[in-house]
C-alpha cells in the first residue's frame, strides 16, 4: 500500500508541472533558404460564412521540403482573442515562415 501511495503523489506531482507546460505553445518560426513562388492565384475574398469567423487568405506553407499552397479560408473566431493569418516574411537573403495562430498560442 505505501508503494502505491509514492507512486500516486509521484504521479500527481509530476502532472501537476506538466499541465503548466503543456499550455504554454509557442508559435515557431521556420527559416527557409528557397524563395516562395510567385502566388498561386489571384483571389477573390469569398463572403464570410456567417458572423464569428475571421478570413485567412490563401498562402505558401513550408512542409520541410518545399512550399505548399494553402487555400483561403475562414478561421472561427475565439473569444477575446486576436489571429495573426500566415506570413512569409524576408529577412536577408532567408524567408521565414510563420504559421497563422491566435495572440495565446
């Protein structure tokens, strides 16, 4: 029975320091040495679906071999907080890719 008192505070201390750590996302900025090709497409904002979404528009993604076209899209909005959509951005002679995220991530 105390084995298994130790190895239950054990557990319950440990996931007590992970549940802080696992909330805390950090957006990762991926360098890139390739230009991104010109954009896919022009587009045409499409009307919002309904009230509660914020638009992203279609952009190059970095899969870690070479860019992907992402389409445009609506992202539902959270309440309370603010989304930054996707960028590349040039810095040097590098692009730097930032994935769309919300102010928390």
């Amino acid at each position: 029975m105390k084995l298994f008192s130790v190895v239950a505070g054990a557990s319950l201390a440990l996931g007590a320091i992970a549940v802080p750590i696992i909330g805390q996302a950090k957006v990762v900025e991926l360098e890139i040495t390739t230009a991104p090709p010109p954009p896919f497409s022009v587009e045409v904002t499409p009307p919002q679906p309904r009230e509660g979404f914020v638009y992203e528009p279609g952009h190059y993604s970095w899969d870690g071999t070479r860019y992907v076209w992402i389409d445009a899209q609506y992202v539902k909005m959270r309440e309370g907080h603010v989304y930054t959509p996707a960028l590349l951005d040039q810095r040097g002679g590098k692009w730097v890719y930032i994935p769309g995220h919300w102010d928390d991530d």
